[in-house]
C-alpha cells in the first residue's frame, strides 16, 4: 500500500483535464510530476502532501503498491496527459500534482554525517541537476547544495531526470555558498573544487575523511570567489582530446572515486 502519512527524519518539506502544458511548476504553487519513476517514489515519500493523480489505467497497474482507496484519481488517456506536461516529457501515463518538498538546512545534513556532499556553483539546467540526484542517490551522497537564485527550482523536468531521487538526497538551498562552504569546513569536510586546471588528479586530493565536491556550471566553472573556498583544485584524468565533462558526468566520475578511495 503506497501511503502518505508517516514522517522521515531528514527530509523536513473530474471534468475536463485543467492544467497547461509546463515544465514541472504548476500554477497554483503545486509541483507537477511525471514519470513512473519519479510519480512512484513521490507516492511513497512521507513528506509529500499530494493533490491529484492524473493516469492512464495502464500507468496505475505499472505503480509498485496499491493507492489509498481515498486517492484522489483522474482517468484519462495518454494524449490528454500530454497536455499537463512539458512538450514531449514521457509521461507513461502518470502526472502527479502535489506540494514541494519542505526546505532542507545544512545543519541536518552535517548532524547526520553520511556520504559526501555536492556543491553546486551555478548549476542551472534542470536535467543536469536531476541527473547529479540520481548518482547522489547511488553512491550514497549526503545532499547536494546550491544557490537559491542560481538553480533550477523543484519541478518535473528535475523529477524525471533524478528518476526518483529527487525524494530521497536532500537538497539544501542556500543564500551564500561561499558561506555553506565555510560551514563544511567547520564540520570538518574537506573541500575540493573541480577543474580542468587543476595541478592535482582527484585521487590525490582526496583526503580519508569527510569530502565537499565543488562543481561549477559547464563552460565557466567555479566562480573565483568559490574556489577560494576550496581546499584544493582537483582535476579528472580525461583525454586530451576532449576539453571538458558534462558537469552531470563529472560529479558521477567524482562520486565514484570517493566510493571506492583506498579499494
């Protein structure tokens, strides 16, 4: 049975079809998703408080669990749910409206003290950010953390792309990053900055303890005033026949290493 009611410790937030096409944000303040995926692990997250169901018959008998007999359920067909969602996101018959995720503080996520944590520096595609959730989730990453103004916001587009995640990695926004850095820092995280130009390999960088991996955007990088608050500049090992990683690939590549130092 697929239920709403219980609370996780960490993660502290009929008729004709209404609704235009968007990417993820409904009008009304609510969060519109879709996906098997991202719809199943939203219908199991106690911390979401959700408004409608808009499915195909088929893509309810896809869910992993059986709906509350109370949920409420809109039943249409494929085309339809097109409607509700961004042009042409693979919806498999599922659109799910509910509330966004309640905010997350970095102090949780230090209390805790699991897993690296991933900064983002003005990491601004939805499908990149989705798709660091979906490899902070499997390698057991503690949060990732981005600027509030310069990130995409909760959405669909996000959901999707972290095939779930999205309900399970906190993710903590913040005013100042140079500021969350310091805070790792006083928690005892060693922080490493990402970059082409870096003179160490991130292997070497590496400490035994606790890591902050710092990403920047594609094309720019890391801010100069973030990298000033890194403990070091690391690179990847990559060919030099290409210039640089997308920066969904190169915090999976980082994650990675972090998982298996000292194997």
């Amino acid at each position: 049975m697929i239920k709403g009611e219980k609370k996780r410790a960490m993660r502290g937030r009929a008729g004709r079809m209404q609704g235009g096409r968007g990417s993820g944000r409904a009008s009304t303040g609510q969060v519109r998703l879709w996906g098997r995926h991202a719809v199943e692990a939203a219908l199991k997250n106690p911390e979401r408080h959700h408004r409608k169901l808009w499915a195909t018959r088929e893509g309810v008998a896809s869910l992993d669990g059986e709906l509350p007999a109370d949920f409420p359920v809109e039943y249409a067909d494929a085309h339809d749910l097109s409607r509700l969602v961004a042009r042409d996101a693979p919806h498999q018959g599922l659109v799910l409206e509910c509330a966004p995720l309640e905010d997350v503080f970095l102090d949780d996520v230090l209390d805790a003290g699991e897993g690296p944590v991933l900064v983002l520096d003005q990491v601004t595609d939805p499908h990149n950010v989705g798709a660091i959730l979906r490899s902070a989730a499997a390698f057991g990453a503690a949060a990732i953390v981005t600027q509030d103004r310069h990130a995409p916001p909760e959405s669909g587009t996000v959901a999707k792309s972290a095939s779930g995640a999205l309900e399970t990695v906190p993710w903590v926004r913040v005013v100042n990053l140079a500021r969350a850095l310091d805070q790792l820092a006083e928690s005892g995280y060693w922080r490493i900055g990402l970059s082409g130009e870096g003179d160490l390999t991130l292997a070497a960088a590496l400490p035994a303890g606790p890591v902050a991996l710092v990403l920047g955007a594609e094309g720019e990088g890391m801010r100069q005033n973030i990298a000033a608050h890194c403990d070091a500049i690391a690179r990847l090992p990559i060919s030099d026949a290409m210039e640089s990683l997308n920066v969904s690939n190169a915090a999976a590549i980082a994650l990675y290493a972090v998982a298996t130092r000292g194997a």
